[in-house]
C-alpha cells in the first residue's frame, strides 16, 4: 500500500537529512505506530506520502504509483484517497461540525443526497449525532478531533495518516480517539499513526516503527513503546552483554502517566516552533478546498436550511 526504496529526503542543503535511506512497507490494511522523538522524520515520513515533499532521492509508491510519476493535476486525487488527522484538528473555524464533514464531499463532487445520508452516518460513528451545529470553538479538543477524523474518513479513504492526533488531549480523551482509529483500521483502512502517546501504543499490540535520526531503528510487528531490550531488529545484532539485559521489559519500562507527561510537554513545545515551517502546505491545501467550497455555496446553503441533516 505504501513502500519507501531507499528514500532521503534533506530539506536544506548541507543540514542533516530528515529522512535517510528508508526503506519500509506498509502493507494494506495494517495499523502501524510512528514513534520517535521530535525531528526524527515522523512528519516528513507523513508528507512524503501525501507528495507535500518530495523526496531528495529514492522512490515513494503508493498504491502500486510512484509518486514521482504522478503529474499534479493528479496529486488532489491521489490526497482524496488518503485521509489525514492532524494535533492541532485544523477545522475550518467559521464553519459547524457538520459543515467541516460535509467539505470533504462537497469537493469532490457529492451528489446532495449522498451528503445528507453521509455526513449524520459519519457524526453518529465518532458519537456527534447531536452535535453537528456546533462551531469547533464550541467543541471539547476531543470533540473536534472526532470531526476531524470523520472528515478525514468520510470519502473511505484507504489511508489514513495521523500525525499525533492524541498530543493535545488528555489521557482518557486520548483512548476514545484511538478506538475511533482502530474501528477506522478494521474497517479495512491503512493507519499510520505517528505518536508520542505511550498508553496507547502499549494497549494497541500493533506494528511499532521507530525512528531516530531520520532512520528507522525498530519495526516490531506487535510491538510497545519502548523496545523491550536495546536490539536493533534491523540489524538483527545483540549487542555486547544483550543476553544479560533479556529481563529488562518490566524494570526499565516507565509507564506512569508522569513519564509519559514529560515527553508530551517537551514535544509540544518543539512541534511548535516547527509549526512555520510545515502550516503553509496545509494553509495552501485548505484555500484549495475552499475555492471549491465557494462554487458549491448553494448546494451548503441548502444544507444549512435542512434540519434534518444536523439532528
Ligand atoms: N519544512 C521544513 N524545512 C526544513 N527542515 C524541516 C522542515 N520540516 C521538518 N524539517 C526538519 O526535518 C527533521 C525532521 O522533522 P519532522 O519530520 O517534522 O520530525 P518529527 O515529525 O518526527 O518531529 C527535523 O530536523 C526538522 O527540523
Ligand atoms: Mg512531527
């Protein structure tokens, strides 16, 4: 579904690259973790499948295409088919639950009927029925990650990337939304979901990817947060004195909540002062769908008038 050969990706000449020589797969239908500190291309990894970024060198396919190949009068399709969740929800402000849902399906074209079956199926699987005309700054932080996820979903996209969806909210909202993720993944959606949250990779048991430097340093098919012994699985080597630390899964591991807080606050921090770098493309890819948000104003004002299609 998604492979990287061999890809390096460096932003600046001369600086380090975000990305070195990743080569990976994710297969159709998997749920996989993107852990790693912060700077350690978990995003680049992200916007790289999106075609947000080229790689510097080495090929991205997606769904059997190469994305280099892929002309950019073609990109809009090919980000139509993967749905993306992001920390920071990035709704549209001025416009409800139920509006922001809608975009999706107004873009491409949706005829009416199947909007208004659609978008209250969609506010009833993330538990919205009853909240659809509320602006995001009327929704909980959970809540309008919910939305998010529904708009991200609503077209049946066969991917879907979220980029530290849980890093804004609190450890039980946090769990309600990774349900949401998995029910979204055993509907048969691919999920690739970059975190920092450590309970919920713990809970998961899925496919861990670790990342250090731009490297991948870890893929473990059931894997936790933390690896369990410092072994590398892509190299396959035991360190010197690894058999001695074969007990170390229950002593070393921190699982409290503080441990977890600790990394959380330290990372949204960093991600913030990233944020300049990175909210152009998205900022670029919002006036795209509002520009043909404009041409479908009368099918919205419609909708608007439509009680039935917010309760
Ligand atoms: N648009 C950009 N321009 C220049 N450097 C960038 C850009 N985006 C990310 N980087 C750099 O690439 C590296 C990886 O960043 P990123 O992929 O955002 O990591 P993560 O998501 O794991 O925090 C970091 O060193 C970061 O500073
Ligand atoms: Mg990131």
């Amino acid at each position: 579904m998604i492979r990287f050969d061999d890809v390096t990706k460096t932003y600046i000449r001369g600086q380090n690259p975000a990305v070195e020589n990743l080569d990976i797969e994710f297969a159709r239908g998997e749920f996989v973790f993107l852990v790693g500190a912060s700077g350690s291309g978990k995003s680049t990894l992200m916007r790289m499948v999106l075609k947000e970024t080229a790689p510097t060198s080495g090929t991205v396919h997606v769904a059997g295409k190469d994305l280099s190949r892929i002309p950019s009068w073609r990109v809009p399709a090919l980000r139509r088919d993967i749905g993306m969740v992001f920390q920071d929800f990035r709704l549209l402000p001025s416009k409800t639950a139920y509006q922001n849902i809608e975009f999706a399906l107004a873009v491409i074209g949706t005829p009416r009927k199947v909007v208004r079956r659609l978008v209250p199926e969609m506010l009833e699987m993330v538990g919205l029925e009853d909240k659809g005309r509320r602006l995001p700054h009327e929704l909980s932080g959970g809540e309008q990650q919910r939305v998010a996820i529904a708009r991200a979903y609503v077209n049946r996209p066969s991917i879907l990337l979220a980029d530290e969806p849980t890093g804004n909210l609190d450890p039980s909202t946090a769990e309600g939304i990774l349900d949401l993720l998995a029910e979204i993944n055993d509907r048969g959606t691919t999920v690739v979901m970059a975190t920092h949250d450590r309970t919920a990779v713990d809970r998961m048991r899925r496919r861990v990817v670790e990342m250090v430097g731009g490297r991948v340093v870890r893929d473990d098919p059931e894997g936790t947060y933390e690896s369990v012994a410092p072994v590398s699985v892509i190299s396959g080597n035991l360190p010197d004195g690894a058999e001695d630390l074969e007990d170390r899964e229950d002593q070393d591991r921190p699982t409290t909540d503080e441990a977890a807080t600790d990394e959380d606050t330290t990372d949204v921090g960093a991600t913030d002062e990233r944020r300049p770098l990175i909210e152009p493309d998205a900022d670029d890819l919002l006036d795209e769908r509002d520009a043909h948000l404009r041409e479908e104003d009368e099918a919205f004002a419609e909708a608007l008038d439509d009680p039935e299609a917010t309760r």
